[in-house]
C-alpha cells in the first residue's frame, strides 16, 4: 500500500510539472504610436429600412481597454462584440495589444447602434489598423464574429444588400448561407371529390433568391458569402 500511495504521488508530481512547464501561447510586441482604420457596415434601420454606416478604429497607447463611443447608443452586444474582435485581431495577427486602448467609433446617420451584426466589420477593422493598412472604401460587411475567428449569421441581408448597393460599393461580404434567401410558395390544387364536394391538394414550391444576382443586376455589385475573418481580409486584401 506505502508503495502504490508512493508511485501515486510521483505521477501526480509528473502531471503537475507538465502542466506547470506547457508554455502558454505568446503574443509578440505591438507597434508603438497610434494607427486608425475604418470599414463601411451595413445595418438595418429602426423603420426597418436598410443603412450604411461606418465604424472607425483607432489603437494607441493605454492600459488594454475597450472603449466605445457611445454616441449614437450602443447595446450591450455590441460592447461584447468589440471585445470578440480585440481578442479575434490579437490571435490573426500574433500581436499583443495588452498595452493598447481600442476606441471604436460609429458612424450610422444617427441611428442607434444594436446587436452583434457589426462584429466582423470590427474585427476587420482592427486587424487593419494593428498591420497599418487600409480597408478598402468600395466595400461593406455584415455579419458577427466568434472567438474562433468564424462569421456568424445576421439578418435583414436583402436591406443591408439595398443600403450598400444605393452607396455604389463594389463588394458586399455576408456570412455563409446567407448568400441566398429561401422562401416558399403554397400552390393549391382543387379537385372535384363528387358533384357538389371539393378536396384541395396543396404543395409548396421551394424557391431561391440570390442576393448576388439580384446586386449584380440592380447595382452592378458582388454579394460574397465568407466564412472566417481569414478569408474574409484575404478576399478584400486581393
């Protein structure tokens, strides 16, 4: 029993100095001084209209806060998305911004700011203000973002696809499958059971709507479904 009690507590100790020895992943050292980058992001109105915005990020230096420009409001998602995307940016980048405060600033037509559709569009953003680079102007994003670094879905697409084809961009990036909107058609078919007696036959049609033929055909602009923040600014880094 002493033995196996022994052998025990030296396996223990085993485990407990691998754990102890695994490094931890590193970030290298950011930039000094201050950079700023801004992307256009397509949002859905309070009357339910499509709207084109911006949001604006500046990184300088600081103490690794957050920060948000509260003017127009902004929901509490929003505030964690801005979070989502400092953490998303430091892992695509490999750069610690620890010593960093990250401003951003929306810029909406004085509409309210809400949900987390506008998570990748940040994310982007950051990604190009750590690598001192430039969105480019002809292009909107819509979509959230998750700590793996993946886009998730938003809605009001077909809105936002009017709202940044009626401002002439080129480019419209969406999340996966949502590049096309499915609906459905009730066709009914009425029969005469016997003379005087009806029975109906009812059968739904599936249909599909391409957002990206329709912004071809209307504004000459692509829709483009990413999946990834990595394929997202490799697409607009082309």
């Amino acid at each position: 029993m002493k033995y196996f009690t022994e052998l025990m507590a030296f396996a223990a100790g085993i485990m407990l100095a691998s754990i102890v020895m695994t490094p931890l992943p590193s970030f290298e050292p950011s930039f000094d001084g201050v950079r700023t980058a801004e992307t256009n992001i397509a949002a859905v109105s309070n009357q339910g209209t499509g709207s084109l915005g911006s949001v604006n990020v500046k990184i300088g230096p600081g103490d690794g806060s957050t920060l948000l420009n509260a003017d127009p409001f902004i929901e509490t998602d929003t505030q964690i998305s801005a979070k989502t995307s400092k953490n998303v940016a430091e892992e695509f980048t490999n750069q610690t911004l620890s010593d960093k405060d990250i401003t951003y600033r929306f810029s909406i037509g004085g509409e309210y700011v809400g949900g987390p559709s506008a998570g990748a569009a940040m994310t982007l953003a950051t990604i190009a203000a750590i690598e001192d680079e430039d969105v480019p102007e002809d292009i909107a994003v819509t979509g959230t973002i998750r700590e793996d670094g993946t886009i998730g879905r938003v809605g009001g697409i077909l809105e936002k696809a009017q709202a940044a084809g009626r401002n002439d961009l080129e480019e419209f990036y969406v999340p996966p499958g949502q590049g096309n909107i499915i609906y459905y058609t009730k066709n009914v078919e009425t029969n005469e059971f016997y003379p005087g007696v009806y029975s109906n036959d009812v059968e739904y049609e599936k249909n599909i709507f391409s957002i990206n033929n329709y912004t071809m055909e209307r504004f000459n602009m692509t829709t483009r479904e990413v999946a990834s923040i990595e394929e997202l600014y490799t697409k607009v880094s082309e």
